[in-house]
C-alpha cells in the first residue's frame, strides 16, 4: 500500500515503527504542509516568518507525534500546534521589539501594503487589511472559518473553547471587517 493513500492512523502507526518512522512522518507532512502553511501565512503575514514557524511546527509535531493519543483528528491536533506557535510567534515580536499591539498590527498591515501586487482599491487587499485589524485570537478564528472553513466543532477542538465563544468571536470578526472595508 503507500503511504499516500495510507490513513492518518496507518501512518501513526507506521510513525511508530523504527522501521517505517522517516517514511510516515515525510507522508503526513507532505498531507499536511501546505495547509498548515496557509494557516500560519495568514496569521503571521510573511512568507519568511510562515516558514520559520512552520519549521517550528514540524519540530514540535516529530518530538511529539509519537505520544499523540488520538483523541482527536490528527489535523485538529497539528492546527492546534500551528495556531499556538504562531500566538507564541507574535507574543515574541511584541516583547522582541517592545512595541504596543497597535504598532505590530499596523506593521503587519505595512508588510501587505509593501507587496508589489498591492492595489489598495482591490477588495481582497481590503480584505487582508480588515483581516490584520483583528485581535490575534479573532483572527484566527476569523481564518479557520473563512479560508479554512472549519466546523464550530472542530475550531472548538483546535482553539479549546467553546463552540458559542468561537460563533460570537467570528460574528465580532465579520463585523468588524465590515466596518473596515465600508470605511477604507
């Protein structure tokens, strides 16, 4: 059988395996990768700073793969890697360069304005705009939903909280970006 084709609980099994470990581990990322990539690059803005958290994503999930207890989806428990270590990113920078939570947000929103591509009368730019206005954990639940379109139940799995908090924290989320893009 391969390992493309192969379940994520075939492949945890394989992982567990000296034997099969490098080859299931390589499947899972190469399943996974890209995802959590989005996932990261949406939060983090930089194609750079995605990069090193991903690698910081994959280093946490081959030190701890082996005691996953399957308690969850394998991807609800490699979002929840990537979605704290890209809180653990930004906390970073905040104290890094000692700047208040609007400045970083500004600097994230100057980091899409400093794209070649940037046409700041093209919605989907507004959008990523409105989209960095967000508190970081609206933002995440913001990106679960829309671009990732995760289930309440699922997000509720990922983020660890409840599914009534996460549906009023998108609906602030999507107000919120209205406003922003009817204002700019």
């Amino acid at each position: 059988m391969s390992l493309t084709t192969t379940s994520d609980s075939e492949l945890l099994v394989q992982f567990r395996n000296p034997v099969t470990k490098e080859k299931a581990y390589t499947a899972l990322i190469k399943r996974y990768q890209e995802k959590l990539y989005w996932h990261v690059r949406r939060i983090v803005v930089e194609h750079e700073d995605a990069n090193d958290v991903l690698q910081n994503v994959l280093i946490r999930v081959w030190n701890g793969l082996e005691n996953f207890r399957e308690d969850s989806q394998l991807y609800t428990w490699l979002y929840r890697i990537a979605t704290n270590e890209c809180l653990t990113y930004l906390e970073q920078l905040k104290k890094r360069s000692s700047v208040s939570l609007s400045d970083l947000e500004s600097g994230l929103s100057n980091k899409i304005k400093a794209d070649r591509h940037f046409d700041p009368n093209r919605l989907e730019w507004k959008l990523q705009l409105a989209i960095q206005q967000l508190p970081d954990k609206q933002r995440i639940v913001f990106n679960l939903r829309y671009y990732d379109e995760m289930p309440y139940e699922e997000m509720s799995r990922v983020l660890e909280t409840s599914e009534g908090a996460l549906k009023a924290s998108y609906h602030h989320a999507v107000k919120k970006i209205e406003d922003y893009i009817r204002n700019h």
